[in-house]
C-alpha cells in the first residue's frame, strides 16, 4: 500500500511475504485448489490467469477507471482512512468511478496503532467510507497493517504481540458489529511474525491480502492462513498504483463480495 501525504512511499511490505484465505465471516470457504495444487504454488507465470486487479490512494488521484478496465482490472481496493486523521481526498471519485467501469471495489483503511484504538479507528474508516453492502459489486472493508511508516525504530509501533492482536480483535469486531463483515487483513508474513507472533487467532475468519513483491509465489504462509484471497505482487505495472491477484474465478470474486 502506498501511504499518503507528502511523506516518502513505505515498501517495507514488498520484503516479506504473507498469503490469504478466502474466508468471510462464517465457517471458511477455502480459495481454489491447495497448498500442493493450486495457485499457491503455481508462480505467477500460471496465477495470471486469474482476476487482476490494483489498489490505488491519493497518490494516484484521478484514475481512468475505463481504461484500467480495458487493461484487465476486475476489482480494486481503495484507501479510505489512516489512523483517526486523514481522509483520502480523492477517495469518493475513485471508489464511485471504479464501480461506474464495472469494477468490483472495496475500501481500506491503514492502521496506526500508536495513535488511537482499534475500535476508533474502525469507527473512523466506516463512517468516511469503509462500509459494506450485499450489492455483489463491494468487497469485504480491509485493514492494512503493517511496519510503522513514520518510524523505523518502532516497527510494531511500541506494541507488545498480545497488545497488537487485541488491537487487531477490536478493530475486527467493531467492522463486524457495523457491518456483519469481518475485515480483510493486509500484511506480510515477516511483520505478522514480528509484531504478533505470528498468532493464529484470525485465519479461520478473515481472508489475507498476501504483500510480496519480485517473487514468483506468495511464499510462505503466516499465522495459520492456508490459502490467500488477495496477493499484492508488484508496486506498479500495467494497472494504475499496486498490482493484486484474487485466487479464484471471478464468480468466486462475486461471492465475495455478495457475503
């Protein structure tokens, strides 16, 4: 994810990999194929051949969604919210845009756990934002957590890996008490292992967005998630901003996004 502002890009997400399962808010609904067959391991000369799509935020301002469509792009994430602060001030005509082009589209929102609690935060994301209706055409809201932009000494912005998860928890149970869904969660494996010790406490409800870049696969698998739903692959490419997969066909995209 690109974080916005004037302050430089972060990227520390490309260095590590994490993968996701295709689960919603009940019992898990496993992605196609498995840790031996499918997608998983197949690289991503073969993962192509699934959905694209691409996450964008202020930095990519006015996008032409039609023309992001003509190129493959099926869905899209859209930054939302950080923190309890900022609103991404192009967040309205990219998020109505995407779906007027016929894209699947969700909002997210970047945590900062430092600054206020998990529950506030997701107040904040879903009142600018970060809801979520049964109209098959928006995605699950999803939280992007990951190493501290802002200062590189304090990675897991001063939490203890017990205090991290319960933020985590309490973010996720305000989105579900909101909204009946539970959140995506956007990480790499090397965070989630830092920075939660790699807790297993998630997998069996929320669906992981995979951050790794320059690599054929996902690569391992954090916190007890056997599939991934989503894999940021690359920063940049053919799509506008950050360059994503969905692992499954797109009628499983549609599910989805219907709950």
């Amino acid at each position: 994810m690109a974080r916005d502002r004037t302050l430089p890009r972060r990227r520390a997400c490309a260095l590590a990999a994490a993968t996701a399962t295709l689960a919603l808010a009940g019992p898990a609904i496993a992605a196609p194929g498995t840790q031996e067959t499918g997608p998983w391991t197949a690289g991503l000369a073969t993962a192509t051949s699934l959905p694209r799509g691409h996450d964008v935020s202020s930095h990519q301002r006015a996008v032409n969604w039609s023309t992001a469509r003509a190129r493959g792009a099926r869905f899209v994430y859209v930054k939302a919210t950080e923190s309890t602060t900022y609103r991404n001030p192009y967040f309205a005509g990219q998020y109505d845009g995407a779906r007027e082009a016929g894209l699947i589209r969700g909002a997210y929102h970047f945590a900062l756990p430092n600054r206020a609690s998990g529950t506030k935060q997701a107040q904040y994301f879903l009142r600018h934002g970060g809801g979520w209706t049964a109209d098959g055409w928006t995605l699950p809201p999803a939280l992007d957590i990951e190493y501290n932009p802002y200062d590189s000494k304090h990675k897991c912005y001063g939490l203890s890996k017990t205090r991290m998860v319960s933020w985590i928890r309490a973010f996720s149970d305000e989105v579900r008490k909101q909204t009946g869904r539970r959140p995506v969660i956007y990480t790499n494996t090397i965070w989630w292992k830092l920075c939660t010790g790699n807790s297993r406490a998630f997998s069996a409800s929320h669906p992981l967005w995979i951050a790794r870049h320059g690599t054929s696969t996902p690569g391992a698998l954090p916190g007890g998630w056997k599939y991934w739903t989503f894999w940021q692959y690359a920063n940049k490419g053919t799509l506008p901003g950050d360059q994503d997969l969905f692992n499954g066909s797109s009628s499983r995209l549609k599910a989805l996004a219907r709950g």
